[in-house]
C-alpha cells in the first residue's frame, strides 16, 4: 500500500514539474503579448491580438521541447514514475489548450 502511494506521489511531482514550467512560459508569454496586442473590452481589436491564440493552440505541440528533455533525464534517473508523471501532465496541458483553443475558433464563426 506504501508504494502505490509512494507511486502514486511520485507521479504527481512529475505532472507539478509540466505544470510548473508551463506557468513560467505562460507569464513570459503574457508579458510579451500584453506588450503588443490590443485588447478591448469584447476581446481582440486588431489581426495581430489573435497570435495569443494561435500561440495556445499550438503550445501543447511546442511543449515537446521541454517535456521530452525532462523525460529523459527523469529516466536516465531511474524515476519512471515521475518521468511518466511529466508525461501525464503533458497529455492534461495538450488537452486543456486544443479545448480552449477550439472553443475559441467556434466563438469567432
């Protein structure tokens, strides 16, 4: 029972590390896009307001070139369970962008 829970923990670290870079990425992203865009009070005003977006979409497919990286050093550490965490944590950051970002393409037909 102690390892299961041990694993289970182990997997969780793992999911917090994605979801730990992920934020860092994000403020980075906001500051940028924050800087450039114009956004009014109903959304974007301008063509150059909807590279946020396009950028979010594409966020869970860019996020291989840190999450394969932090995998493989998680395995080289003989921590498959947190490497298999990290991958989890990927899988639940690809999912929550392409929802947001379909979402957002059905919301400006």
């Amino acid at each position: 029972m102690d390892e299961i829970t041990s694993r289970r923990n182990q997997i969780l670290e793992g999911m917090g590390i994605v979801l730990a870079i992920l934020f860092a990425l994000f403020l980075l992203a906001y500051a940028v896009f924050d800087t450039w865009a114009n956004w009014g009070p109903n959304g974007p005003t301008d063509d150059w307001t909807t590279a946020p977006m396009l950028a979010l979409g594409f966020c869970g497919m860019s996020q291989l070139v840190y999450v394969i990286p932090c995998f493989l050093f998680f395995r080289k550490k003989n921590q498959p369970h947190v490497a298999r965490g990290v991958l989890y944590g990927a899988a639940l950051v690809l999912s929550a962008n392409l929802l947001v970002y379909f979402l957002w393409i059905k919301g400006t037909r």
